[in-house]
C-alpha cells in the first residue's frame, strides 16, 4: 500500500526536504514503481572549473531515494548508499529516476539513475533503505 495518495501529497510533503528543494529540486513523476525528480542547473550548483557539484548530483539522487521509498514505506530511512559518478553533465537539467529492485520486511534496494537533458548517464546510485 502506498504512503501518499497523490502526486501532490508526496509534493506537499517533501517540499519539508528544504535542503533539497531549495536547490531546485522537484518531484515530476510518482508510480508504485518509481520516482523521477529533477533539477535545472544554474550557476550555484557548479565548481570552480563549470562542473556540476558531485554533492549536487548526490543530493537529487537521495531525494528521488527518499521519495520512493518513502512512498512504499513510511516511515524508511538510508542505511547505507553508493554511487559512482559516470560522466560529466553536459545539459541544463538533472533528471533522476528511481526504481525498487527489492523491498522486504524491513528493507527495501532502490537504485538511481541519473542522466542530464542530452540523455547522458551521469551517475548511478543504489541506496538500502531500513523501514522503521
């Protein structure tokens, strides 16, 4: 059974997630089988070379995690995560889609992936949830 009615529920209450928000972060796309959050870049979210900040690409990664599996259980915290950096971003937008590989009695496996707008894979990141 999912935790939120509505696309609109899960916006409402996420929109508590201020660090993630605030950076731009939004939820476009929420099923029982996934979650697509995405962000437009702006200079704030580069380094001092023009790269999109590796913690930027981090943070939305974690709020599509938090989103979905949050959506399947309420309330699931990170137990533990990984994710591997691909390429760089080229586009104007980061767009991240979450899947569920596997949820359990008091674990859930949602991978990340994350591309930019020009369809280049950016990063890849798998988080274990704990359903508490």
């Amino acid at each position: 059974m999912s935790t939120f009615k509505s696309i609109d529920d899960a916006r409402e209450h996420f929109k508590k997630d201020k660090f993630a928000t605030d950076m731009g972060a939004t939820l476009d796309e929420l099923t029982e089988e996934y979650a697509v959050c995405s962000l437009v870049l702006n200079d704030s979210h580069r380094n001092a070379y023009g790269g999109v900040m590796g913690g930027v690409i981090f943070t939305l990664a974690d709020f599509a995690f938090a989103v979905l599996s949050n959506h399947i259980h309420s309330l699931t915290v990170a137990q533990s995560v990984n994710i591997n950096y691909l390429s760089a971003a080229k586009g104007d937008k980061l767009i991240a889609k979450a899947t569920c590989r596997k949820t359990g009695r008091t674990t859930s496996i949602i991978n990340v992936d994350i591309s930019d707008d020009t369809g280049r894979d950016v990063a890849q990141f798998i988080g274990n949830g704990f359903k508490l």
